[in-house]
C-alpha cells in the first residue's frame, strides 16, 4: 500500500518527466512528501508565482518536446498558473499541470480557495479532468502525457483533491504508450510535388509547435534543392538558419513589407505545421477567407486544425517532421523558374538588419548586431512579449534550432522564467533573455529562483519608461493623448543585487558590450538594464513619426 501522492511522483517516473516546477501548497502535500524520496530522480524547482512556475514548465516543454510539468495550489495557485497554459495552447507546447484541489467531501461548499478546476481550464486546455478515485490514477496521468503530446500539442491540466493524494491506494504506475502521429502518405507526397511542379511562385510558411532538429534540418535540405522561399511563423525564426539563401524572414508583428509582398504576390503557399493565426497573416489579411487565392497546401498533424480558419486546396494530416523527413528525399523540381524571386527574399531581409544609429540612450539594433557575432551558434535568446523584442526579432541572427525560446502567445513576464527553465536543461550553453521594463517587473522575482538553482542567466531589461506596444497603439489611434502607458521605474540594477545576482545600468553604446562580457563573467545570475531612446517605438518608427503618419490618415 502506497498513497495517491507517490503514485502521482511515481507515475511521472514512469512517462519519463525529471523536472518539476512548483509553488508548494498545503493542498498537495501528500505528493511533496512524495517529492521527498525522489530528489536524485525527479529535480524540483520552486518558484516564486505561480506564473513563474507554469511559464518555467512551458519553456521546458519547448526545449525537450516533452510535456513540462508544474504544480500549482487551488484556487490563486489555479488562476495565477493559468497564463502557463494559456501560452501553453497558443504556442502547441505539451505541458501537464496538476492542480491540487479541496477534498471530495467539501466541493460545492464554496470551500477555502474553492474553484471549479475542470470547467475553470476547460476553454484552455486540452483536456482538464479531476482524479475522484484514488486508484484511477496511473489511468489519468497516462493519459494526459497522451494528450499532451498528440495532435497539435497543448497542455492539459489535472486537479487532484488532497484527499485522493492521501488516501492509502494500492496502484501500478503505467507508463503512456510510445508517441504517434500521422506520417505523410504516398499519395499526399506525390500530391505535394505535383503543386510544386506546377507552381510559378511558391512560398513555404513553417511553424506550429512539434519540430526538434532533425525537421529544422530536413527544412534546410528541401528548400535549398528546390531553391523555395521559406517564411517562418511569429517567433519561429529558429526552424530554419536565418543566414541560409531560403531564409525569407519572419511572418509575426514587425514583418517586413518585402516579407508580406512576397506572401500575397505567391500563388502556391505550402504551411508546414503553421497555424495561420492572426499574427502571421496580418489580422487574416495576407490570404483570402475562407478559400485563399493562392493554392493553399496545409500539412498538420491535427485534422482539427486544417479547416479551422482557411479552407485548404490540399489538406494533409500528416506530422511536419515526417513530411520534411519525406519532402528532403524526394528528386527536387527541374530549373525552378521561382530561383530568382527566392535570392531576392532573402536579399531583401539581409539589408533589413541594417540598423539606423539612434540619438540617444544605448542603440538596441547595434546591440542585438553585436550579440549576433559574440554569442555561439547554440546560444539560448529568450524573450518576453513588447515591441522591444522587435529589434531582438529583427537584428538577432538565429542559427539553429531550439536557440529561440519565446510566447508566441504575446505573454508578458515570460522571459525571466522561461531563462531559468533554458539554464536548467542547458547548463553550459549561454542563455541571454531580453525583458521590457513592464515585461520584467511581472515575474522580475523569479530572479532568487535562479540565484536558489544556480541558473547563470543574463537579464537584458529595456527600459524606456512606458508600456511601448500599447503606446505604440495610442499614438496611432489617439496621437498625442497619452494616458496609461508611463511608468516609474526602480534601479533595476539594484533591484537585482538585493537577489543576489549582479547589476549594472548601462546608458551608452559604448559601454554596452563590454558590460555584457562582465554580466558573462559573473559566474551566476546577471542583469543589464540598458537605457534606450524613449521616443524610438519600433526599429524603423519613432513617437514622432507615428504620430505624424496618424494626423496624415485622419
């Protein structure tokens, strides 16, 4: 006999987890106690927010291509942790979040911190369910992994009343089945040529959330044999080497205007595992509803994905990494006429990363140039959600995959723990994370969770004194009336030294670089707070002009 709470920690043995995130609570301490045996086995991290915690499991999601794990505490626990798996959802990263929960005997009470769990995630989720019987456990754990992992892959989130994680049970951990996902068939292969043979200007569009190295890989080899333009989705710049001739830049906010002519002049669009959301059609303007003019060919690997939105020419339920495995091996088309258009796209996005010097404060794009040519290729760059990380997106240079690690969800406070979650699972590759000023103080905290572990991540906090996105919004549709969107600012620098970790302000180009090498010597977590121009919005935009192309629509 064993309790509900060591078959919980022995069944995530089982699926293979080794990491955990959590913010403790007395609802779950039947498997805390559980923890306690497994330390040398199953690492956990406490953290600071639950936020923290589910963005930590996310970002570890992202890196192993793994369900991340976090657990969280009912109620608060519950709803702080949900942005985890809101972005969880948005971006198709497995994650699996267990929710302790008040005991059986107390629901519909309005007991302490009571929340309805599975109705609360039901919209954001997966799947949610709640484990009312002790020895069904193994059952549900086995599942969620399955879940997590199948399809377009998500979260999913289990709430466990602490009276099932502390009844005595007597239960067999069961371990899920080996993943599967739909391989790509003969015919959709021959289809797939077929377009390609008679299409005069292509474009692939990759992106979604189950790629690892081997697809970003077999991407590389099918688009330079057939010499194909390649778009990636909002914050998916790592799938394909940013400097490889295919290479035609980012489909997200910021997107060059040569990106998004090439994309509507295109006749066939081949999407690899890309949802086509909002971001990465231009507010659904790049492609027609419901049937886009371009031939839209649509590999996914959930059927429930591919009518969604846009009604395909060619709709496959396939995996994007079998696809790719497949597409690199097939005889490439003869001469492609579209060889010319696909250099100029890529021409066309190598002049882009030409940065303008600004005025005043430290020049983020000379910056971002500058890490391009220190960082090695395996570098880590984390970001959260802003228009600061337009210049990272823009003048970063991205080399390979899994060195990208960002919400495509647009979550703010993302980056400090995600850092943390990349360092853990990488300890000897650099990880660099950049934050807004608002960005960083919603989950800054996180900090003494990296000095507790040991995470030597460097912090990048812009700071420019407001919430710029937003203000970027403002001055567009009401210039000039500028309410709710400056901020007061504490010395960040100092801010981290009270945590432990190193702090530097830096106010000039100058000394920005050789301020990085000192935050990479510290040997421990490290924070810059670069000061930059606050009237530059964007790379190429500053309030002034915005605020003059406002007027002039108007």
């Amino acid at each position: 006999m064993t309790t509900g709470g060591r078959v919980v920690v022995d069944a995530l043995l089982t699926n293979g987890a080794d990491r955990v995130f959590c913010v403790p609570g007395e609802s779950f301490l039947a498997v805390l106690d559980a923890f306690h045996d497994v330390t040398d086995r199953l690492s956990l991290i406490v953290c600071r927010h639950e936020g923290g915690a589910t963005f930590m499991a996310e970002a570890d999601g992202k890196l192993t291509g793994r369900p991340g794990i976090a657990f969280v505490t009912r109620g608060p626990g519950a709803t702080n942790g949900s942005i985890g798996v809101h972005t969880a959802r948005q971006d198709g990263t497995p994650l699996i979040l267990f929710v302790g929960q008040v005991a059986r005997g107390m629901r519909d009470r309005d007991a302490f911190q009571e929340v309805d769990l599975v109705a609360m995630f039901a919209p954001l989720a997966k799947w949610s369910a709640q484990i009312d019987e002790p020895k069904r456990i193994p059952e549900y754990i086995a599942r969620a992994f399955a879940i997590a992992m199948s399809g377009m892959r998500g979260p999913v989130v289990i709430a466990l009343p602490e009276d099932v994680l502390s009844a005595p049970i007597d239960a067999v951990p069961i371990a899920v089945a080996a993943e599967t996902q739909p391989r790509l068939r003969d015919a959709d292969a021959a289809a797939l040529q077929a377009e390609l043979a008679r299409a005069q200007r292509p474009l692939v569009i990759a992106g979604g959330g189950a790629w690892n190295q081997a697809a970003s890989a077999d991407l590389a080899t099918f688009a330079a044999r057939n010499a194909l333009p390649v778009a990636v989705e909002f914050r998916c710049q790592d799938f394909l080497d940013n400097d490889h001739p295919s290479y035609a830049g980012a489909l997200g906010l910021g997107a060059q205007r040569a990106l998004i002519a090439l994309a509507k002049d295109a006749d066939v669009i081949l999407a690899l595992g890309a949802r086509l959301g909002e971001v990465a059609t231009q507010n659904y303007t790049l492609l027609d509803l419901p049937r886009p003019t371009p031939r839209l060919l649509h590999v996914m690997a959930d059927a429930a994905e591919l009518h969604r939105v846009y009604q395909p020419a060619l709709a496959i339920v396939a995996d994007p990494r079998d696809a790719l495995a497949r597409l690199a091996e097939v005889p490439p088309v003869s001469d492609p006429v579209w060889s010319v258009r696909t250099r100029e796209a890529h021409s066309a996005l190598v002049a882009s990363r030409s940065a303008v010097p600004v005025a005043q404060g430290v020049d983020l794009a000379a910056f971002a140039l500058a890490l391009r040519e220190r960082l090695p290729e395996d570098a880590i760059v984390v970001n959260g959600a802003g228009n600061f990380s337009l210049w990272v997106h823009r003048f970063f240079t991205y080399r390979r995959y899994g060195t990208q690690i960002a919400p495509r969800s647009g979550a703010m406070g993302y980056a400090v723990p995600a850092a943390v979650a990349a360092k853990l699972r990488h300890p000897r590759r650099t990880v660099v994370c950049f934050a807004g000023d608002g960005d960083f103080l919603m989950t800054g905290q996180e900090l003494a969770t990296a000095v507790m572990v040991g995470a030597a991540i460097v912090v990048i906090v812009v700071n420019n004194g407001m919430y710029g996105t937003i203000r970027m919004h403002q001055e567009r549709a009401y210039p000039e009336r500028v309410v709710g969107t400056q901020l007061v600012n504490p010395d960040f620098a100092a801010y981290a030294r009270a945590f432990g970790a190193s702090g530097e302000i830096v106010e000039t180009s100058a000394g920005a670089a050789a301020a990085f090498e000192r935050a990479l010597r510290s040997g421990g977590p490290a924070l810059l707070e670069l000061r930059v121009d606050r009237s530059a919005l964007t790379p190429s935009a500053t309030v002034e002009q915005i605020r003059k192309a406002s007027r002039h629509d108007r």
